[in-house]
C-alpha cells in the first residue's frame, strides 16, 4: 500500500494552523548613522533594497498632544533623510517603508498618557497620515518600552488601525521578549489588529553581571539554570508568543547586528561564563558601554578566535582580554531556519547599518546576505 499523503491545505484545516510564507527581513535603519565617524558612517543610500522587504526608519518621537514629532530636523527633513529613504521604492517597487516611533530611550510618560486619552490618539493617528502622505511612508512602527497597561496599549493600537485600514497603511510594534517579564500585552488581541509583531529576542544578558554571556541566543545553553533555559534565549521568547496566541505569520523575530562584549579579568579564561572586569569600551561606531556592532568586531578584531556554541546556536569571539557575544553569519541562517520551522513571518533585524558594510569579515552585508540566502531556499 503506498503512503498517503495528505495535502498542505487539509492539513491545515485537521489541525487549525495555516501555513504561509517566512518571507519578510524588516530592517530597522538607525538614522542617526549618517553622523558616524570614518568607515561607520551609513547613509540612506548605503541600503540594498534588494535585501530588505520592509525598511523601518529609526526613531520619530510624539508630542504631548499626540502628534508625531521629527528628532533631527536637520538630518531627517533638510538632508532629505525620510524621502531618501522611501525613494529606495524605486528601485524595489515592493518594498514597504514604516516610521518607527518611539525606542529605547523614548520614556514611557507620553505612550500612556495617549494611551488614555482619545482625542490624542485620533491627533497621533491623523499626524502620522499626514507624514505618510508628504514623504510616501507605508506605516507606522510601535515601539513602546514597554506598555503598562494592556487595555492602554490595545485602545491606542486599536485606534491607529482604524485610522489607517481606509488609506492600507501598515501597523507593526516591536515588543518586549522576555517571557514572564511582559505585562502590557495582550496578545490575541493584538495579533487581531497588527500587521506585524517583531519580538526583541536580544538583550537576554546583562553586561554588568560580572561574566561573559551572549546577547542573543537562539537556545538556552546546557550549563544553565533551568530558567535561564525556559526563558532567556530566542526559542522560549518566540514559544511564549505564539503559546500566548499570536498569529506566527504576523510574528518577526530579532536578529542582532551587535553582540555584548567585555573585559575578561584573566584573559586565559576565555569561555561562556568566564569572569570578566567590565563591559568594553564603547565600540568608535556605535559609541554603546558594553556593545560592538557586527562592523566593529570586523574591523577592529580580524585576528579574534571564534568559538561556535552547538547548544546556543551562536559565537563568540575572544581576542586578548576582550570578548563578545555575538551572531555572525552562520548563526543568523539559523535564526532563519527557525523562523521557517515555526512558520513566521520572518525575521527583522537591528540595526542595518551595522552589518559589515565595507566587507572586513568578507562580503559586504554578509548578515544581510546570508539572510537573505537562507530566506529563499
């Protein structure tokens, strides 16, 4: 008797989950890169649109009233950087181009009190239609650090949507990975009303704890705590979303252009969980205590020992007393098969760029690529 076979299309519906293509790269452009110094300095025009389906333009800001509010006049309106940006729909007309509002050290005072008010919520949304139509944007990104209030951040999501479902523009946010440690969502509901939801699945360790760690892995090592394992890694992140009903095509998983790096106190101990000084010197780039991005590690450590981690899925790096935890291009196509595997949306990345744009370690945008490359098989 031969096997039968059963078809994607009544496999789905036997088992209520539906399919479909793990196609997206969001690539988060951190614009302030264009005032870096030498070989850090990244202009819009240094982004392949090739490689990216969505581009998710780095940080717009909001008024007490509502209303968006542009952070570098000079860099973002005079130098053209907003419609540089979007410009890049010319040479990939399929590419979609978001304002990301908000971010890490945006605070967390204005989001609630919108969140609470509707006569600013309708000013937010009417402000971002009116900047979508004057520098051809496709949506709005999210990004609130973090929500306090589910019923908040759900009426302020709600409200966007609604404003911006008659013109088809987009609503994505990026949000809080860290399971158990996610108190303003509620994730059905959002999944009903997003376009896209980009978990942060990065930033799992501290640099301050006093050993070497990695900043993004995509699972829990064996030499760790039991909760470590259950929540401090991609995998438990991505698992916890989804177990808490989020649709995995709306879902994008981080990838981290940057690693966390340190000072090891002897720097003949040189593992995962060795003893470190402090966190590194900022990198000359991206100038962040305790980070490097991925051109930083390139250019500046081209003689390093790489170590893979076959638990973690990730390396790291040592060279002298420095080390990093970090993902290079054979971690990020894992990160990609995963994203398959789970059938999500894809994968977004910060940032761009800190890819290694001059080609130090290789290739030029070698994360990008490799990306890219795993995306399509």
């Amino acid at each position: 008797m031969f096997p039968r076979i059963i078809p994607l299309c009544l496999l789905a519906a036997i088992t209520g989950q539906v399919f479909g293509a793990t196609d997206k790269v969001i690539c988060y452009y951190a614009s302030w890169a264009v005032t870096r110094p030498g070989n850090g300095k990244f202009v819009p025009e240094d982004i392949n649109p090739s490689l990216c389906t969505h581009i998710n333009y780095a940080f717009a800001g909001l008024n007490t009233d509502g209303t968006l509010q542009i952070l570098d006049e000079e860099n973002d309106v005079n130098q053209g950087g907003f419609k540089r940006v979007s410009a890049l729909k010319e040479t990939n007309p399929n590419l979609k181009v978001l304002l990301s509002v908000g971010g890490a050290t945006a605070g967390t005072d204005v989001f609630v009190s919108i969140s609470q008010d509707a006569q600013k919520q309708q000013a937010m949304a009417q402000s971002a239609i009116e900047f979508f139509e004057t520098y051809d944007f496709d949506g709005l990104d999210v990004d609130w650090e973090y929500p306090n209030s589910k019923e908040g951040f759900n009426t302020l999501l709600s409200a966007l949507k609604g404003a911006f479902e008659p013109g088809g523009y987009l609503l994505t946010v990026a949000v809080n990975s860290i399971p158990g440690e996610v108190g303003g969502y509620d994730i059905p509901a959002m999944s009903n009303v997003l376009d896209l939801i980009n978990v942060m699945t990065y930033d799992f360790h501290a640099i301050f704890a006093g050993f070497t760690s990695e900043n993004s892995p995509l699972y829990g090592g064996v030499n760790e705590s039991d909760w470590q394992q259950e929540n401090r890694n991609c995998d438990a992140a991505i698992r916890y979303w989804l177990d808490g009903g989020a649709d995995p095509q709306k879902v994008a998983m981080g990838v981290a252009f940057y690693g966390h790096s340190f000072i090891l106190q002897n720097p003949s101990n040189h593992g995962l969980n060795d003893p470190t000084q402090a966190p590194s010197d900022p990198g000359p780039y991206t100038d962040n205590l305790g980070s490097l991005g991925y051109n930083e590690v390139c250019e500046f450590h081209p003689n390093g020992t790489v170590v893979f981690l076959d638990d973690m899925k990730v390396p790291y790096l040592y060279d002298g007393s420095f080390w990093i935890g970090y993902d290079n291009e054979e971690s990020v196509a894992l990160k990609v098969q995963y994203a398959k595997e789970k059938n999500l949306a894809g994968v977004f990345i910060w940032s761009i760029e800190t890819d290694d744009m001059h080609g130090f370690c290789g290739e030029e945008n070698g994360l990008l690529k490799a990306i890219n490359n795993e995306i399509k098989k």
